[in-house]
C-alpha cells in the first residue's frame, strides 16, 4: 500500500515533529492567552482579544521588580559558575592529581539529587552560618547546583579538542597565555557558551532552591507562584511569551552564524 509505505519512510520524521508540536504546545498555550482579557481574575478561559497586556507588561505591581531581580541573579550566577565551571573542566580533563575521579564524581552529585533535599541542605548551611536569607544566599546557592551542568558541558568540549593544535602554537613560539588565548579557548568556546546559556535558563527558572533561601525576596518564578494562588495576570503570560521569542532569535542567530562559518571553511 503506497500510504503505508510512505509512512514507513517518513515515521522518524513524524515522530520528530509530534515530539516537537507536543513540546511546544504550552508555549503556543502562554502566547494566546496574553492576548486574552479575562472576565474576572484567573486567566485561565478564553474571553476576548485584547491587546492592553501587551501596552503594559509592568501593569501588575512588583511583576518587572521580581523579573529584574530573577535577571540580575541569573546574570551573575552565569558568570561565577562558567568561571569556576570551566577552569574545573580543564582541571580534570588536563591533570592528573589525587582523588581526581572522587572529585569528577562529586561534581554530578547536585544534578543527580532532588533539588528539594539541596534546598534544604543550603538552607540548613545558611541558617548555621548565620547569614541573612535574600539575594546573596540565592545567588550561591544558584552558583553552587549550576556549576555541575557548566562543567559537563565543557568537559565534553574539552575532552574532544585536539592537543596536537596547541603543541603546532607552541611550536611556533607561542606563550602559554597566548596560546591559551588565540587557540584553546576559541575551540573550548562552543562548550562553555553551551554552559552559560543552560546555567542562566536553570537560574532564572528555579523555583525550589530559590524559595527555600530567599527570605522576603520575591523572584519571578516566585511570584508567578504566588499569582496562582490569587488570579493570574495576563502579564505573566506576556513576560513568558517574550522570553520564548527571545530564545528562538538567539537560536536561529547561532544556526545563521555556524552555517556562515561552515561556507566560509568550505
């Protein structure tokens, strides 16, 4: 039959796009609604388009002050854990030194244990400390269980580079920092940006760790949270549809640059 045989050809292919239609479902979900006007305070049916939540995203009060807080935590988190994340990818991968396989598996331990028992581990820590809960206790922590993804990342990265490479540098009269500059960390680069931009969507996103250590600070996922306990507001689903185009763009400006990099090298 010429349909089954077509759909036999085609079913990974099918399968791809269900998988993917199936995944995008609750963003599509997100983006019609914030072009709803609910008729009382959860947004949650259907009533009629409107266009009011989008002329004024920070319409609801402490929305923006809870999404730019969340944006700050993860900025820094981002770049404390890439940093430490990625000099302790190149340790593990480029020397060798005691306990140095107890020290590779510790480092999956954060994304191997439930994030309710980290949370309270921190929190216990914290607490011990004396230290006061709001955003430095969130910004360790975030730093603390993001660093295991950025090391994964760029320990891939850096286990597949060519070291003959970088001997052809010093070969050629290169320094250590030089060569570290203009030939290890341009390849390196691609894992630690992978790395960077999964520990800014796991920092901005987290909710359990996050409300565990924030004392009175109130985060965006938090207070999406608490909107759902009292009517959601069109503007959560503006600020979430915003930041799902936002996404797209910076992956389709990452395929547009390697498919110009490809050409070129060809």
């Amino acid at each position: 039959m010429p349909f089954v045989n077509w759909f036999k050809r085609n079913f990974v292919v099918i399968a791809g796009l269900l998988t993917l239609a199936y995944l995008l479902l609750p963003n599509v979900v997100v983006t019609v609604f914030s072009f709803n006007k609910p008729k009382g305070r959860f947004n949650y049916a259907w009533q009629q388009f409107s266009m009011d939540a989008w002329k004024d995203p920070c319409g609801v009060s402490g929305l923006c002050g809870s999404l730019s807080l969340s944006l700050q935590i993860a900025f820094w988190a981002t770049l404390g854990a890439t940093a430490l994340g990625t000099m302790i990818a190149f340790a593990l991968v480029r020397y060798r030194f005691r306990a140095r396989g107890a020290v590779s598996s510790l480092i999956f331990l954060p994304m191997a244990m439930p994030e309710v028992v980290m949370a309270a581990s921190l929190l216990t820590l914290f607490l011990n400390m004396g230290a006061r809960l709001g955003f430095w206790t969130i910004l360790i922590a975030h730093i603390m269980f993001c660093l295991s993804f950025v090391v994964t990342a760029v320990k891939a990265r850096v286990m597949s580079m060519d070291p003959r490479l970088e001997q052809a540098a010093q070969d050629l009269y290169a320094g250590p920092l030089q060569t570290f500059l203009r030939v290890t960390l341009p390849i390196a680069a691609p894992g630690i940006a992978a790395g960077a931009l999964l520990a800014f969507a796991l920092s901005f996103d987290d909710f359990i760790i996050t409300n565990f250590n924030a004392g009175s600070t109130v985060t965006f996922p938090m207070f999406v949270w608490g909107s759902a306990q009292r009517g959601t507001p069109v503007q959560i689903n503006v600020i979430g549809t915003a930041m799902f185009l936002v996404a797209v763009l910076i992956v389709l400006t990452s395929m547009v640059v390697n498919n110009r990099r490809n050409k070129q090298k060809a």
